[in-house]
C-alpha cells in the first residue's frame, strides 16, 4: 500500500494489487482526491494565481483501506509512503495502522515520486511472488536506498509559497536566465546543480541521470507536470544515453507534486535494479 504521491501508473498498480490511497488538492474553497482534479485544470489556476494547497490523505481512508485488506485476508500489510519531512501522511498512516485488526508496518521511505513508486513495485513483486514481510521489506529498502530524483523546474516560486524548498531555498533570487536543477537527500528537496537556460539545463539532467546510472542495470521514470512535450524529448535523450535501462516508464507525476513544482516541471528517476 502506498499513497498517490508514489505516481505509479493506475494500471501497474492494478497489476501488482498495490492500494493507493489519495492525497487531496484544494482549490480555493473545494476540496478533492487528486485523481479528481484534471491536470489541465491545476495547472489554469497554478498560473491563475489562484489559492491552490495540497494535504495529506483523509484519516479514514487509512483506516478503511487498512480495514478492507484485512478483509480480504491480509495477514500484514506493507505501508509505505512519501518523506515525513514533506508531508503529514506518515503520520496519519501511523496512526491509523494502531488500530488496524492486522499487523501494518509503515514505512517513511524519505523520497517521493516514482523513486517512491519503482520501490513499491519491487516490493509488490517480491509480494507477489509468495515472499513473506521480511522479504518484502529488504526489496524497498533496497530500492529505496539507490534510487534518485533528479528535477527541473522553471521557477522555485511554487516550492517556496507551498512551504516545501528545504535547502534549495539558496537558489532563490537567482537570475531568471538561471535555471534550477533539485534532487532529494535526507527526504528533503535540495539543490542539485544549476544551468544556463532550459536546453542547457535538460542537458545537464540526462548527463547526471547517466552518471548515477553509472553502467548499472536500472529503471527509469520520465515524469512531467503538464510537460508531456518536454518530457517526450527528454525520454528520447535518455533511451539513447542509457541502453542498458531495464524498464522506461513515461509518466505524469502527482499532481500533490505537480502543485509544489509547478507546470512544465519534468523529473528523471534513475532506480538500480
């Protein structure tokens, strides 16, 4: 089980019988589950100026998604989701799994997106394949432990209204010609490296995107928040750079990230098999 932030794919999820459960977006005075929210229309009122917020899932879809494993005859259930350090859902999943009729190990996995969602993929195989909790849990963390977001954004100005730029607040009041390259460490976002222009700076993204590779057999996510052109051409830089990718996986990202990292964002998840 997993939260919405993961940004796997609907019908993997389906695949491997991975529970999502939604954060909520609010704007202006309506509230909703993400997947209720066309991306189309986050991003009119992201550059509407209007009051967009994201927050952790409900409490009781916890409760119940936990209850309905339960029923269906989970004996434990693996729980994992996005950096306590960037939102309250850990906490919340905490809580509710005290409660829980099953055992429920909830993990923080310090990350977000499909660093988060490739990590909850290996651990649903392992699952899948009749792997018991200990096993499960040694394929997140091993998972987890390797993989890297790289992101570009074209301003750090949703970051900071939404309370989440962490160390890369440094980066802020930098020449708009400047654009902003970030990465996660520690469950925060922090500064990577910046770069003179977008086409220099989706340069630079692939080019560390292959270092991390560093020749290994991996998974790669192209994410995007309303950039599916940019993210197209950057999916076409990274299939020539890194043949040796196992899997490539095209998606959009959360729109619960999308709000923080504004449109036109596009990431790159580089996950060692």
């Amino acid at each position: 089980m997993t939260d919405s932030t993961s940004s796997i794919p609907a019908s993997l999820a389906a695949q491997w019988g991975i529970t999502v459960v939604p954060t909520q977006i609010r704007i202006g005075d309506h509230v909703r589950a993400e997947h209720n929210v066309p991306t189309e229309v986050l991003v009119r009122a992201l550059e509407g100026n209007m009051d967009v917020a994201t927050s952790a899932p409900d409490p009781a879809g916890f409760r119940w998604a936990y209850e309905d494993l339960a029923a269906r005859g989970a004996d434990e259930v693996i729980s994992v989701h996005i950096s306590s350090r960037q939102s309250e859902t850990y906490e919340i999943a905490r809580k509710a799994a005290a409660q829980s009729r099953v055992p429920v190990h909830v993990v923080d996995s310090g990350t977000t997106g499909m660093s988060l969602g490739y990590a909850v993929l290996a651990a649903a195989r392992v699952a899948g394949a009749g792997g018991g909790a200990r096993r499960v849990m040694d394929a997140l963390a091993k998972r987890l432990e390797g993989s890297a977001e790289l992101i570009y954004v074209d301003t750090l100005e949703y970051l900071r209204k939404g309370g989440r730029i962490g160390a890369a607040t440094a980066m802020l009041g930098s020449a708009l010609s400047l654009k902003p390259l970030l990465t996660m460490i520690n469950g925060q976002v922090a500064p990577l490296a910046r770069a003179l222009g977008t086409e220099r700076a989706l340069r630079k993204l692939v080019d560390t995107a292959v270092q991390r590779a560093n020749g290994r057999t991996v998974d790669i996510a192209i994410e995007h928040f309303g950039a599916e052109a940019r993210a197209g051409k950057l999916a076409s830089r990274v299939k020539a750079r890194l043949p040796e990718a196992r899997e490539i996986t095209f998606t959009e990202v959360s729109s619960t990230i999308g709000v923080h990292l504004g449109p036109g964002a596009v990431g790159i998840t580089v996950s060692p098999t």
